[in-house]
C-alpha cells in the first residue's frame, strides 16, 4: 500500500527510453497553464540511485546526471531528490553522516557533493530541484553498533526505538524534533532547493503483534491529552507547523510539501474522511493529520499517493482524487498527485496495471478537477526504462509541450 513494500532493485540504470517518450523534436512554446511534472529519485537502500554503493564519484555523478537528462526528455519539469534517506546525508552536514548508499561505508566521504551537483544539474536543465528528506527513521535494521560511532543515535540512544525491525527517532522528544529540524534546514542554508519534501513516513506503519514503546516519553510530555493517540499527532503537528515556519525564516521562496499515504481516513471511520475501506489511515495509524494540515494552511503543496487504479474497490482513485480535490480547495494549498508508475507491468498488481493506458486515463481524468496541479511518478527508474509503455503513453497523450511547475 506504500513505498514500504518496495524491495531493493540494484541493477544499473537502463539509459534506453521507448521510442514514444523520447520527442526527437521539442516544441518550443508552453501551455499557458502551470503544472508540476514530477519523479521521485530515491536513494534508500539504492533504489533508483545510485544503482549500488561503492561506484567511484565519476560513476555516481553519471548515472545522476543521466536520470536528470531523462526527465527532460519525458518533460518533466521537477525531481524530488532523497537526500536524507536513513538519518544521513548526501551532502556534507554537520549534523549526520555521509549516507551508506554513496560508498557502502556509513560516514564515508564520496569524493563529491552529490546534493550540490543536482541541485546545479537540475537548474541547469530547468528542472526544480526538491530535496526529499525523511525525518525520524533512522536504519533499517536494530543494530545501533552498526551505526558510525559518532552518528547521533548512538550519541543520544535515549532518543531512539526499536520497532518492526527497524531503528526509529522518538517524535515525542522535543529535542529530537528540533534536531532533525536543524538537519534538514542545513540543506536549505546552504542550496539553492526549490523545496523541502517529505513523504509518508511519521510514526512507524503499523506492524502486528508489535508496540512503539515511548512510554517514557508519554509519561513526561504527554499531560493534558486524553490519549496517546491524540498527544502523537500533536507531535506530529508541531513538527509539521514548525518545519513550515523555519523553513520560511531561512529562504522565504522555499516550498514545504509533503507526499502522505493517500487515505486520511475512511468515511466509515470519520464522515468527513474517503468513499474507502484502505487498512491504513494516517490520521489513526501514522498519527498524521495530512487533511489537518491542509486546512490550516501550514503547507504549500501535498502530494498525496494515489497508488490505486481507478475502479480499485478499496481505494478507488476515481474517488480519492475528488476527495483531495476539496480538501485542497480555497486553501491556498497546490494538490500534487502521487502516481504508482512502479505498478504499470507489475504481473502481481491488478488487471488495470497491465494496461498502459492506466497511467494516461489518471491524467486524463483529473483535468476535471482545477485544484490538481500536477503529477508526480514513482519513480525514476521506471521513468527511464518504462516496461510497459506507460510512461510514454503519458507523455504522448499529455506532455506534448513543456509546461513550468506552478509557483
């Protein structure tokens, strides 16, 4: 139902696109309406980037610059870079490591600034650059001596726990919100990024027989709430309300946008939530009031993943996209939709994903919804190698001409 499921794809990038997505000839003018063409660029557990650890800093700034040089050649028009996939960095902070994924050593220098380099790349090529940041996991396993020495989580071990086979920072502790705030903002300090982006991931998903056990922490901060469910998502705000603050305070210009899990909350659980029956509702599951957060303004864009096909009982993206279409509206707030590009040829997805027409009916049908701005893909590998035409089919029936993102 999430990125979550992904499993780790290390083959190297294919640099081939099918012939319908790649226009020889570009048209020169844009439609007068503004809209964000957008992937995702993933770098955990090297999902899209870079195809394995340990490539010499020659080889890694190719393959990244030869995903930037594909989404111009699909038109789009923006790339959503994770920078900050396990409580690391692909830029040299002071407040983390050089991520695991560049050298396959923690901590390791690569021998160049791959944020820098596509933050450059990406202007360059009159791509907006967003920098993907994920703010409390940690690793994806239990083991903290795994972690460099001096990696925070080791520093602070009270500020971390283990949960679902994996290492997560606690959202209770203030002082851990601040910091990762302070990680997070060093990037903006320092580049030029069009945006700071987080996706779906705030309190763990849920996984059976299993407790995130910030009992601890409930006990000194939780006072005055009627539950523990109620004093997460207040964690889960404030860290949303002040990220949007500072993030201001440092480059006004700088977006603040956030990619949630496409269900806020089934209309069988709440009156005002979706026509779903998904097994997983932020509001309840991930403590994250993504519908909240919208209506109080404290964001300028939201990407909801949309990862269902149109018809799909669940969760029908027929229905889904209305529904975020007026959540948004008279907000101030661009709707972006997340798309499921990785499902198009899956032979373990749905009868609709085996068509490439899916992808192109999404677009075709929310042009009847004014507040969706745009559409973003998941992710730039299936962008680039396309396994069954969907992409391109996409770009053949809708991106005929370049377009700008909104501002």
């Amino acid at each position: 139902m999430s990125r979550r499921g992904f499993t780790v794809a290390a083959a190297a990038m294919v640099a081939g696109l099918t012939a319908a997505g790649d226009a020889a000839a570009v048209p020169e003018r844009a439609p007068s309406r503004r809209e964000l063409r957008g992937m995702w660029l993933a770098t955990v557990a090297n999902r899209d980037w870079p195809s394995k650890p340990g490539l010499t800093a020659a080889e890694q700034r190719a393959e990244l610059i030869g995903h930037l040089d594909t989404a111009v050649r699909r038109r789009l028009n923006a790339v959503i870079f994770q920078v900050r996939p396990t409580a690391d960095a692909l830029w040299p902070s002071p407040y983390e490591p050089w991520a695991e994924v560049l050298t396959g050593v923690q901590g390791k220098h690569p021998g160049w600034d791959p944020l820098g380099t596509a933050v450059a790349e990406a202007h360059r090529r009159g791509l907006e650059l967003h920098a993907w940041f994920n703010p409390f996991r940690i690793a994806n396993h239990t083991d903290p001596s795994r972690l460099v020495p001096t990696h925070p989580a080791r520093l602070h071990p009270d500020w971390v726990v283990p949960y679902g086979g994996k290492l997560y920072y606690n959202p209770g502790l203030p002082e851990v919100r601040r910091f990762v705030q302070d990680a997070m903002l060093d990037a903006v300090r320092h580049y030029a990024i069009d945006a700071v982006h987080w996706d779906d991931y705030f309190y763990p998903y849920p996984v059976a027989g299993q407790v995130f056990d910030d009992d601890d922490a409930f006990a000194r901060h939780g006072g005055g709430f009627p539950d523990r469910a109620a004093w997460r998502r207040d964690n889960i705000d404030r860290l949303v309300r002040e990220m949007a603050t500072r993030v201001k305070k440092v480059r006004k210009h700088v977006q603040f946008g956030i990619s949630p899990f496409g269900v806020w909350r089934n209309a069988s659980t709440d009156p005002l939530g979706s026509d779903t029956q998904a097994g997983v509702q932020t509001y309840d599951n991930l403590h994250a009031d993504t519908r909240g957060w919208v209506k109080k303004g404290w964001l300028d864009y939201i990407c909801p993943q949309l990862y269902w096909n149109i018809g799909f009982t669940v969760a029908d993206y027929g229905k889904l996209l209305p529904w975020w279409a007026d959540v948004v509206k008279d907000t101030g707030v661009r709707l972006y939709v997340g798309e499921a590009l990785y499902k198009a040829g899956d032979p373990a997805q749905p009868a609709a994903w085996q068509d490439p027409a899916e992808l192109s009916r999404h677009l075709t049908y929310a042009k009847g919804f004014p507040q969706a701005r745009g559409h973003v893909y998941f992710s730039a590998k299936e962008v680039g190698v396309d396994k069954i035409g969907a992409m391109a089919r996409v770009v053949a029936d809708h991106y005929q001409l370049r377009a700008r993102p909104p501002r």
